[in-house]
C-alpha cells in the first residue's frame, strides 16, 4: 500500500556548495540518498513530494561540513499481509532455501514455488499456496501448469497474489503470497503473447 508521509532526515553538505543555491543541493542530495532505498519502519520510498522545512545549519568540527534538518513529504509502499498485489514473476524453481521466522514458515527449510515482484518488493509463492490443480513441470522453461494447460505460471508472468505473511529487516521487506484464493493467479501469461 502507498503513504503519503512526512519524515525527518539531518543532511550533511559541504562547504564548497554553499551559496544562493543551498537549498536546491541540499534538495538533490537528499533525493539521490534516500529515493529507492527501504526503511524497515515505513517501507520503500518511491519519491520525494515537497520539502517542508530546512532548518539551521550545525557545522561539525573539525571537518567545516554543516548538518542540517531537513523535513520532507514523500510516498512510500509498504505491503501489509491481506494486502492484494499484482506481481511479475521472476524465478520458478524447484527448491528455494527461505529462511522466514517461524510464524510465516519454520526458519531454514526447502519449499517449492516461485519468486515474484511487485515494485521492490519480493513476493516467494510455495508450491502449498498454489491451488491444488497446477503441478511444476520442470524443462527449458520450469513452469507451474493446470492439468489441462490452460493456465501457465513461469517468468516473466503477471499475476494476483495475496500477502499473507513479510519479513521486516532495517533495510528490506519480503513477503510470503498465496494465489490459492478466489479471484487470484496469472492474469498475463507471456507464452500466449507470442
């Protein structure tokens, strides 16, 4: 899900950019510091909307940087679990090591499924929470298909997918899915398209 939020960040500059355009340096680096990067906090953050405030300067010593506060909108996605997402899938494999706490998947164990992602976000799908007709067909192109090859998940496939569990570290968030659910699965699949 996007936010639209405020945060705070104290922003280093040094002394050969100060001058009539400060503020536009000190807007530019905060963009290229912080966009695209992930907070285990708030999520990832996609864009910088507006800068609200650039406080007074603090010079460190020693080094003639000067921090400022910098306040400033921006729009981060964060996945929740019940969360529905349209996901592009990256890998499907046999066996994949998830090392998840206990609550989504016991820690350390080999599951069959696939990767799957929606923005920066990485989405794993087992082979337990696809819908019980399909079957991993291994080959050039490992897929999982229905018994009467009608349906195909393998690369490159856009599906729906529910979040039913995520991960939260400092700086990633990964998710378990399902499509084992009314109105989810492929919705694009990219050996039709040939």
């Amino acid at each position: 899900m996007f936010f639209h939020i405020v945060l705070e960040r104290n922003m280093q500059l040094h002394p050969r950019h100060f001058g009539r355009d400060l503020r536009e340096k000190l807007v530019s680096k905060l963009m290229k510091d912080v966009e695209g990067t992930c907070s285990g906090r708030h999520g990832f953050i996609v864009a910088i909307t507006g800068i609200e405030s650039v406080g007074k300067g603090l010079i460190r010593d020693g080094t003639g940087f000067v921090t400022f506060p910098v306040k400033y909108q921006c729009v981060v996605f964060r996945p929740f679990k019940g969360e529905i997402l349209e996901a592009v899938v990256t890998m499907v494999n046999k066996l994949a090591l998830l090392h998840l706490p206990i609550d989504i998947y016991p820690c350390g164990i080999l599951q069959m499924g696939f990767f799957a992602e929606a923005g920066p976000v990485q989405i794993f799908v087992s082979n337990h929470l696809i819908p019980d007709d399909m079957e991993f067909q291994s080959g050039d192109v490992p897929n999982y298909t229905t018994s009467d090859g009608s349906v195909k998940i393998q690369k490159e496939s856009e599906v729906r997918l529910k979040i039913i569990g995520t991960r939260v570290d400092a700086t990633e968030i990964f998710c378990i899915g399902t499509i084992k659910d009314d109105f989810l699965g492929v919705i694009s699949d990219p050996g039709t398209n040939a």
